[in-house]
C-alpha cells in the first residue's frame, strides 16, 4: 500500500466513523468495516438464526458475493433477479422478501447526519428496509456518503446511481443513454419511490454496515 494509499483511507475511515456516530444518535445499530470481509463476516453471523434471506437488488450486497455462503449455510434466498422466473414469481419473491427474518440490502446515499436516502422504482427494496422482515442489514460503502442533507443526497443518487442502474437493466430512459438524469417521464423511469429513513423505524431492527471501499452504485 502506498502512503498516498493509506492516507486516502485514513481520510475516509474518518467519514466513515462520523456517519456510524451520527447513525447511532439516530438509534440505528451501526458497525464500522475496514474492509468488505469484515462486512461479509458480520452478515454472515447475524445470518445464523435466519431461516430465510432477502435481498433487495442491490450492487453492494452483490459485490460482497455473500449469497453463495449463506446458501451454503441452509438458508433460502429470496431474490427476485434470480434466473428463470416469470414475472409472476418474481413479484411472488418480492412479497416474501418484506416478511422473511433478514433481510441485505444497500442505499443508494448515507448523509454523514446518518439519514439513509434511497429512490426505488417497485417499492419491495425500500419497503422492506423499514418494515416487516424481522432483521435488516443495510451496506453502505464510503462512496454512498454524502456531506449535507437529503437535496445532496439526491444529486448523488441521480448523478451516480439512477443512471447507471437504469443502463444495467436495459430499461429505456434518457439517463441510460446519457448518463445524465433529465427528470425524465419514460415508461421504464425507475425513480418513483423516495424515502428519507432519518430514525430507526421502531419495529424494525435496522442495522447499519459501513464499510472503508467502494461498493455498488
Ligand atoms: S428520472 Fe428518468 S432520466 Fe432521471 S434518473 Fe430517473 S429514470 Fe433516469
């Protein structure tokens, strides 16, 4: 590692540290990760007593390859991008991830004032980070922090999250074309759910995962 390296990293354990403060003072359960194996890790031991695991769609949660091991360990995955599903059982595995007893997903931003801030197209993601499965983990790398509220949060999402997204999932909007959002009308406009989870949801056990690499969109 480079001193360039390490200072890099150094500088962004520090934004880390800040958002697992201010996310804690918001009631949410939150974990530092140095890397993304320790992140890996965390989930897999919360995971022990859960029967069945959701996952929302997420970049971060796919990057951190932990399906495979939680397969491994018995458990059945719900994820409704599996290969070979109609549209029917899709939405079928959609329903079951808001009730099933974890449920990964990442955000799409994380303000250092510990607010999550996620746009969704369905609803199933966001839906089920707040209520109804009996535990959430919620994975954010150091490139979903953002400085200020939820209006930078939202220029984050639309300038490094929608568009991109929009482009791996071959739907046609101008931003996957561009890549840059026109607040567009298309049929296939993903963005047309917002939330802003400033408090633990009180029924919900919410946990927070903030790892020092990039990972997702
Ligand atoms: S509003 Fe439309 S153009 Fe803008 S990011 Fe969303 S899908 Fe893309």
């Amino acid at each position: 590692m480079t001193l360039t390296t390490e200072l890099v990293d150094w500088t962004h354990e520090q934004r880390c540290r800040k958002a697992v403060a201010a996310l804690e003072r918001n009631g949410f359960t939150a974990l530092y990760c140095a890397t993304s194996q320790e992140a890996f890790d965390y989930i897999c031991a919360e995971a022990a007593d859960a029967a069945t695991v959701g996952f929302g769609g997420s970049m971060s949660v796919v990057d951190l390859k932990v399906a495979d091991r939680l397969g491994a360990m018995g458990k059945e995955l719900l994820i409704h991008g599996a290969p070979g599903l109609s549209p029917a059982e899709r939405v079928a595995v959609m329903r079951r991830q808001l009730t099933c007893d974890l449920f990964l997903s990442g955000t799409n931003a994380l303000t250092l004032g510990g607010w999550l801030v996620n746009i969704d197209a369905t609803g199933n993601r966001v839906g089920s980070m707040f209520f109804g499965p009996k535990k959430v983990i919620v994975v954010a790398g150091r490139n979903k922090l953002v400085e200020g509220g939820v209006q930078e949060a939202m220029a984050r999402i639309k300038e490094w999250a929608s568009p991109p997204n929009a482009r791996r999932l071959s739907y046609k909007t101008p931003c996957a074309t561009t890549g840059v959002c026109s607040d567009c009308n298309a049929p296939d406009r993903i963005c047309r759910i917002t939330t802003v989870i400033d408090r633990r949801p009180r029924l919900t056990d919410l946990r927070v995962v903030v790892v020092n690499e990039n990972l997702g969109l």
